[in-house]
C-alpha cells in the first residue's frame, strides 16, 4: 500500500487512533503506578473520551471510506459515537466515588472500558463483516472482564462467566451466519454486499445468504438483548457492579444497535422483505417479554434489565420500519434511553443504608419525604420510560412509531403501544413507592458531588427534552440520511 | 391581538408560580403559608389574565383567535400553534375559574406536604389550558396526557384509604385510551404529513380510514368523558381523591373527553361520526339509565355524585352527535354547566368532609337545623344538577333535548327519563343529608360555612344562577363556531353522498 493512502487512511480514524493511543499508555501508567493511580486514570479517560468526541465531531464530511473499504465514516456513525462516547463517559464519572468507596481499586477498570469504546466505535464504523467482527469482540472480551470484576464476589465472577459463555456463543453463531454470508455472496465488504443483493433484487437472494443473515441477526440481537437472546441480561445486569451495569446498559448497547441499524439497511437493505418479518418479530416479542417479565421484579438492577430489553423492542420498531424516518427514530431513541439510563442508575448508586448498596425497589418507599430532590428525579426517569408526555421518553416512542406508520406495520404499532401501558404499570409502582408510602429510614446522605450533578442534569434534560427535540432531531436526519444515501 | 401572545401566558402563568413556591424558604408553618397565598394568586391571576379572552373575543368569526404560532419542527410540520374559538374558549375559562377556587378548598384540608400539592394544582392547569388551547395534534397530545401525571401524583398523594388502586385504575384506563390515540394521531400525521389541526379540519379523509381512526379516538374520549361501560375508574378516582381533586376530575377533566369528540371526531370524521351516531346513542342511554339507577342505591356521598356524572355525560355525547345547532351548543352548555355544578356538589360534600371526616349518607341528617346556610347552598347546586328552570342545568338538557329530539324522537323519550331518576337520586340525597332529625351526637355542635367557604360558593351560585337566567352570552360565543362545524359537516355528508350517487 502507499504511505500516501495510509496518511489518508489514518487520517480519517483519528479518534479510534487517539483512543486506542491512549488506552494503551494509561495501561502503561497503571502498570508502573499501581492500583493508587486509579482514580487519576478515571478522570484522564474521562478526558480522552472527551476529546475522542471533539475529533469526532471534527471528522470529515460526508461518505468516507478508508483501509481498503474496511472502515467507514459518516454522519450516522459521528452520531452514534458521540452518543456512545458520552455515555461511556457519564457512567465512568459515576463509577469513580462507587470504585473507591466499595474497593474495586484496579486501575485496569477505567482502561477495560477504554478498550470497550474503542470496539464500539470499530462496531459503529465498521465497513466490512470482518471489522465489524474485530470491533465487536474488542468490545465483548473488555466488558466480559469489566462484568467480573470483583473477582471475590461470587455474583460478580457469576455473571461474569454466565455472559463470557453465552456472549462467546452468539458471537460463533453470528460468525458462522458470517461465513455462509461469504460462501455465497463471495465478500465481506458492505459495498460489495449491497451491490450484489442489489442486483439479485428480482430474482431473490440465495437461501444460504438468507440463512446466514439470520444467524448474523441472531448475533446482533444478542447483543442488544433482544428477545429470544435476551437470557443473560437480567442475570448479568444483577450481578454486576452497579457502574458496570449502567455501562452496559447505555454505551454497548447504543454501538450495538447502531450497528445492527447499520448492517440491516447497508448491505442488507435489498433483502428487507427477507428480515422485516424476523425484525418484526423479535421487537414485539421484546417490548412484551419487557412489559410482562418485569412486573414482577423486586430488584431494581433486575427491572431494570427488563425495562431496557423493552426499550430496545421500541427501538428495533424504528428498524422494522426500515425506511429513513426509522433510522432517526432508531436515533433519537438511543440519544433519549441514554439520558433516561445514565440518570436511572445515578439515582440507583445513590441509594446506600449504613454504607451498603441496596437493591430491593422496596426500600424506596417514601423517598419523597427522605430525598425529595433524587425522588423527583427518579419520578421524572420513570414517567418518561413509561412515555408519558413532555418527558423525553415520548418524543422517542413518537418517532419510532410515525416510522412504523409509514411502513404500515399497524399491528406492531398497537401492540407496542398497548404494551407500554403494561409497562407504565411497573413505572407507576416505583412512583408508588416513593411518593404514596410510607418513609423508611433515609438513604445515606450525602450522595456525593458527581451523583448529584449527574442526576440533576439527566432530569432536567428529560424534563425540557422539548426544547433541545429540534436541534437533536435534525442531527439524527442528517445522520439518518447518510444511510440510505447511497 | 396578533402580537400579545395572551394564550401562552396563560397557560405558562401557572409554572411561574411554580418557580416561586419552589423557592420559597423558611420554617415550614411559614412556608406552607406562603405557599398557599402564592398559589392563590398565581391562579387568580391566571383567571383574570384569561378573562381577555373573553372581552376580546370576536363573536362573528368561526375562526380560531388569539392565534399563536411557531415553528418547532419543521421537518415533521408540528409547530407551537395556539388559539381558541367558540368551542373551546369557554374550557379555557372553566379552568381558570375552577383552579383558584380548588387552592381555595384546599387551604386547610391539606397539611402535610402543600408545596408539592400546590405544585401539582399549578402543573395541572397548565397542562388543562393547554389542552383546550392547542391547535397542534401533537401539542394537543402532549397536553393531554401530561395531565395523567399531576392527578396521579393528586389521587395517589392525598387521597383516602384506597388511594393507591384508584390512582393506578385512573392512570391506566385513561392511558390505554390514550395510546390509541395516539396511534390514531401517528396515522393522520403520516397521512396529512401535518399535525396542524386547522389543516387537519380541512381534509377529507377515506371512509375507511375515518371509520379506525373514530374508533381509536373514541377509545381515549369514552374513557377520559367517560361513557358506559369505560366509566369504572370514576367512582374510584373521585372517592379517594381530595376535595380539590375530585373538583377538577368533574369539573374541567372529564371535558377533554366531549372537547376531543367536538374538535376531532365530527369535523374530522363527519363519515364515520355519522355511521357511529347509533353506537354513542345507545351507549349514552345506558349511561343515563343504567348510572342513575346506580346512583339512586349508593351509600356514599362522592360515589352518588361521580354517577351522575356519568349521566350528565351522557346528554352531552348525544347533544354533540345529534349534529343540530340545538344539540351541539347543548352539549357544550351542558358541560360547562357540569362543570360548575358538579364540582360545587364535590365542594359541598368537602365542606362535610372536613368536618365529619365521612362521607356516608347514612352518617348524616338533619343538617338544616344547624347549618342554614349551607342547606341553601347545597339545595341550589342540587337543583342546578336536577336540572330546575332557572339553573345552568336546565339550559344544557333542554338544548340537548330539543336537538335529540329533531334526530331521534325515542333517543329524546329515553334520555328525558334520565331527568327524572336525576330528580329522583338528587333529592333523595338532599333529604337523607339535610333533613330529617338531627339525632348524631357529634352533628350536634356542627359549625355552619365560614366566610372562606362562603367566598368559595358565591361565585358559583352567581354562574349557575347567570347561565340559568340569561345564557345568551354563553351561547353567542359559540354560534359561529357550531354553525361552522355544522355545515362543513353537513357538507361532508352530502359530498360523500354524491359520491356514492354518482357511483351507482
């Protein structure tokens, strides 16, 4: 290859350069440091992720490809890494004070979730199946190590494990759909994908590709658990450190539908009649498995698992849909969930009795009265999960769904919205607790400065989400856009 | 007028007291003090403020006034649009009117946690005046549902012992109707690729479609009115809410759900509004019949009134579907009537609530030897309810009447005797409460009104009094806007009937 194309190359990558530069040397930093640099390295990640997001934001224009067609950079991916970035971000922010406070002193933690963004933004950015697969194992095998961390707690090394086998299981199943993929369709480039299926438009795909497409779907909605490869998420987010969950709830999950969102119309787009009808599926068969299993939850790291494979059948309507206005809904979503998340589990980390975590959603009775600010917030989070208008969470069912109008999927649009009245039952009954109980003793106060921030400013913008709904919305068109110009 | 956005400040008026209660500091006997007056006169204010609206108001223009509009996404064509016309204009001052009066019921009822009671009155307004106001579907939309969230956190908060069920039940039946809604608005907007409801107003729609989309919207409006047999939340919700609370259900709430039918479901879709009139004719007499019969055996207070209510409802979903000028400024007429009538009813079984802390019927009689003027104040309110010539009431049944009975001879023979189990629940009530021996021990030292409770009624007295004397400048602000409805309706109706000639 020329030196002059990889200059142009290279150039292109500029944040997942900077990003992984920087994992490695912080790594070096701990090495030589030890465990007692593992708060400045918290806050020096924080720092690069920040700046990641400015190179991305200064990124180039338009439809760029570079490395021999393997990595793509476009509007779409600028948006859904600056999303993941900030969410990547705001839970390290939140995990700081939990890390030293409950002894999880490695400075690797801080560096794993490093490695794992610079995967996701290999997923969001990926051009061909075999970057796409580099990218998502970068990502898997950090946030396999991440789940375990706490490596003498038996439900910690649990999920640890429980998600190292069926994530090492999904990804063979979806290298194998990857395989097939290439035997019949001979290439691993999108482009090339797209071209081809472009060509076969009248006459049909082969029934190998067909099959392997299903077993790359199965994969992808493995990682955004959705359902029926939703098993390992109630299990894993339980046993997980509460931080890691967060993490896993907002950043993993945003890369992972992006790609998912990716692949599906990229390469796939001229095959939609052949996955619409598995999309279809596993989004209505995720917003009830979310609405039904978690009425019963007395967890609320388990709710909470229920609750967001709910809203990634919401999201995967906006996918169904598979036309542009789907796409941005499928990104407005993502932008609302994160702010809706990151601010959930802020409140969650928040609620400590004589120094430990509680976890029952019993023990919030009475909130109102013993913190009356964080139960406010947790209100807010809760009534905009549940939809209910002019919080957020609205504004992302109502896009979704316009989408699914327009693809006139009108049963997936009825049971979907019934569903989330069913799921607005198990909202109301956090707001239940808080609000028309009885108190029990305080949570420990203070809650602490980053928590606190964290917090207020998630709530307030699901509250005035209104007013930043334009500027947002017209980010993810142009992002949307991108897409399906080709 | 164009430049003085009247109806943004009214509706944002609320939320700046807001602003201040939360800012107000000191030891909490204080605060709740200040807490009270600040609301009290956010609201008042608001009233007057929306008081413009009608001294300014055109009356031979059917077209919205006081019109506001912005862009706000313009990709999706949803903006700010506000404005008011005939038939909305008076629901904007019903809750103005009614949101003073509900702090003012409150004010010593509620003691433990009045800022967030106060907060969530004030929220409740915004978004009730919204509601009325908006000329945007989503907008609309929004406003709509976001009243859920204050009444629940109302019922839920400081209601009495079944709070919990009744709050959840209220939020959950009315947010099945409204997702259907929305599913119905999701659908017109992709369709029209507007949600600008005047634009909407203007289209015609396919048979088909309008007959769906009907039915989703009747899902939400039958709820929210509500009408036989989506009513079930009713009683619930207005036993266990407080006083203030059950005002505001009665009084300005279950009006979206005759609004939604007179903005959307007629002019929008006259076809389907015209082939579904049987179904709302019959469901609206089994709610007249059926609820009063079941009021006529209930031992609570609030339960009786939350049933008659349900009655009341009735005349106004065949007055609005009977699609005669009689008809349509009877329904209107009859809900505001409702509105004031009912909501005083609540107000008067608060006044004995707070006292006895009961509401059975049974715990009660005999009132009228010490409490006179308390007596006279219920007597009028039940009156107005039984619909006595010279009360508010009166007015909305006849008019509804008389337009059924244009439409539907036996639709106006059957609703008629709704009237009368009306008189007979009504009075039935009257007697058991107020007359009889005073035997109870404890109604023996009962005080009659303080000048508070006083303050509270006199205004509503005058309304009923005025609307039952002379309802003419009521019914001259909506005139244009009914006769609009009407012959863009009737218009409708004979255009697809052409179609359907010329198809032969």
């Amino acid at each position: 290859m020329e030196p002059v194309i990889l200059a142009a190359d290279l150039s292109i990558a500029w944040p997942e350069l900077f990003v992984a530069i920087g994992a490695m040397c912080l790594l070096m930093v701990g090495a030589f440091q030890g465990n007692s640099s593992a708060k400045m390295i918290s806050w020096l990640v924080v720092v690069v992720l920040f700046v990641a997001g400015i190179l991305v934001i200064a990124g180039p224009d338009g439809h760029v490809v570079g490395f021999n067609s393997l990595f793509v950079v476009d509007e779409f991916a600028a948006f859904a890494k600056i999303l993941l970035l900030m969410g990547a971000a705001l839970t390290l922010i939140l995990a700081m004070p939990f890390n030293a406070r409950e002894g999880i002193p490695q400075f690797e933690f801080p560096v794993l979730i490093l490695f794992a963004v610079l995967g996701m933004m290999m997923m969001v950015s990926a051009n061909d199946l075999m970057s796409l697969y580099l990218g998502i194992e970068l990502q898997s095998l950090s946030l396999y190590v991440l789940a375990a961390i706490r490596r003498d707690s038996m439900r910690s090394a649990e999920a640890g494990l429980k998600y190292f086998v069926l994530g090492a299981l999904s990804s063979g199943i979806m290298l194998y759909g990857m395989t097939l993929v290439y035997g019949f369709a001979g290439s691993t480039g999108f482009d090339n994908l797209a071209a081809l299926f472009a060509d076969q438009a009248h006459e049909g795909a082969p029934i190998g590709v067909i099959v392997g497409l299903v077993f790359i779907i199965a994969g992808l909605a493995f990682k955004v658990s959705a359902v029926p490869f939703h098993m390992w998420t109630p299990d894993v987010y339980e046993g997980a450190p509460t931080p890691i969950t967060a993490f896993f709830a907002v950043a993993p999950k945003i890369a992972a539908m992006a790609l998912f969102v990716r692949v599906m119309l990229e390469p796939f787009g001229d095959l939609f009649d052949q996955w619409q009808q598995v999309i279809w599926f596993i989004a209505l068969a995720s917003m009830l498995l979310g609405a039904f299993a978690a009425i019963n939850q007395t967890n609320i790291k388990r709710l909470m698992a229920y609750s967001s494979i709910g809203h990634m059948g919401f999201v995967l309507v906006g996918l169904a849909a598979g036309n542009q206005t789907g796409a941005q809904g499928v990104l407005l979503y993502l932008t609302i969930y994160l702010f809706m998340t990151v601010g959930t589990f802020a409140c969650i980390l928040a609620m400590r009795r004589q120094g430990r975590m509680i976890e029952d959603i019993d023990q919030l009775a009475g909130l109102s009265r013993t913190n009356p600010k964080m139960a406010l917030a947790l209100a807010i989070f809760m009534f905009s999960m549940a939809g209910i208008p002019p919080l957020a969470g609205f504004f992302g069912k109502y896009y979704v769904f316009l989408a699914a109008i327009q693809a006139e999927l009108y049963t997936l649009v009825v049971v979907g919205l019934l569903s989330s009245v069913v799921a607005a039952f198990y909202y109301l009954r956090i707001v239940k607790l808080m609000y028309f109980d009885e108190p029990l003793d305080a949570f420990d106060a203070p809650v602490g400065r980053e928590i606190s921030m964290i917090v207020a400013g998630t709530s307030v913008i699901t509250t005035l989400f209104i007013f930043i709904l334009w500027p947002v919305l017209n980010g993810a068109a142009t992002a949307a856009a991108a897409l399906f110009a080709l | 007028m164009e430049s003085f956005p009247v109806l943004s400040l009214t509706i944002f008026l609320p939320l700046v007291g807001v602003l201040f209660i939360l800012i107000v500091r000191g030891d909490s006997e204080t605060v709740d003090r200040n807490v009270r007056y600040a609301a009290l006169w956010t609201s008042v204010t608001t009233f007057v403020v929306s008081l413009f609206l009608w001294i300014n108001f055109a009356y031979t223009t059917a077209d919205f006034q006081f019109v506001e509009k912005h862009e706000w996404i313009p990709a999706f064509n949803i903006s700010y649009h506000l404005g008011v016309d005939g038939i909305s204009m008076f629901f904007v001052l019903l809750s103005t009117a009614l949101t003073p009066i509900c702090i003012l019921a409150s004010w010593k009822s509620i003691t433990t946690r009045v800022r967030e009671y106060m907060i969530a009155f004030l929220i409740l307004e915004t978004m009730m005046i919204g509601t009325f106001a908006a000329l945007d579907f989503v907008l609309f939309y929004i406003f709509f549902e976001g009243v859920l969230i204050p009444m629940f956190i109302i019922i839920g908060v400081w209601g009495g012992n079944r709070r919990v069920y009744s709050a959840f039940k209220f939020f959950l039946f009315t947010l099945v109707g409204s997702v259907l809604l929305l599913a119905a608005l999701l659908a017109l907007h992709f369709e029209a690729g507007t949600t600008d409801i005047p634009t909407l107003l203007a289209m015609q729609f396919p048979l088909e479609m309008q007959r769906w989309l009907w039915l989703a919207f009747f899902a939400s409006f039958a709820v929210k009115l509500p009408m036989w047999p989506f009513h079930t939340w009713l009683p619930d919700a207005h036993v266990e809410a407080p006083t203030a609370g059950s005002v505001i259900l009665a009084g300005v709430l279950l009006k979206m759900g005759g609004y939604g039918f007179l903005r959307f479901s007629i002019p929008m879709l006259p076809l389907a509004s015209e082939q579904f009139t049987p179904l709302i004719y019959t469901l609206s007499i089994i709610a007249i019949i059926y609820t009063s019969l079941v009021a006529l055996a209930q031992e609570d207070m609030k339960k009786l009134i939350a049933y008659s209510s349900v009655a009341h409802m009735g005349f106004v979903t065949i007055g609005i579907f009977t699609a005669t000028q009689q008809g349509i400024q009877g329904g209107i007429f009859q809900m505001l009537s409702h509105g004031i009538i009912s909501a005083a009813l609540f107000l008067c079984v608060g006044v004995i609530y707070d006292r006895i802390h009961s509401r059975d019927i049974a715990r009660y009689g005999g009132l009228v030897e010490r409490m006179p003027k308390y007596a006279f104040v219920f007597m009028i309110f039940m009156l107005g309810s039984v619909g006595l010539p010279g009360t508010s009431g009166f007015i909305g049944e006849f008019l509804v009447l008389a337009g059924a009975f244009q439409d539907n001879t036996w639709v106006a023979l059957l609703a008629t005797t709704g009237i009368i189990l009306g008189a007979a629940y009504m009075l039935y009530l009257y007697r058991r409460v107020i007359f009889g021996k005073l035997e109870k021990a404890d109604l023996k030292n009962i005080l009659d009104l303080e000048p508070r409770e006083i303050a509270i009624f006199a205004p509503l007295i005058v309304l009923v009094l005025w609307m039952g004397l002379w309802p003419q400048p009521f019914l001259d602000v909506m005139d244009a806007s009914v006769t609009n409805l009407l012959q863009n309706y009737q218009a409708a109706l004979s255009a697809a009937g052409n179609i359907a000639v010329v198809g032969r």
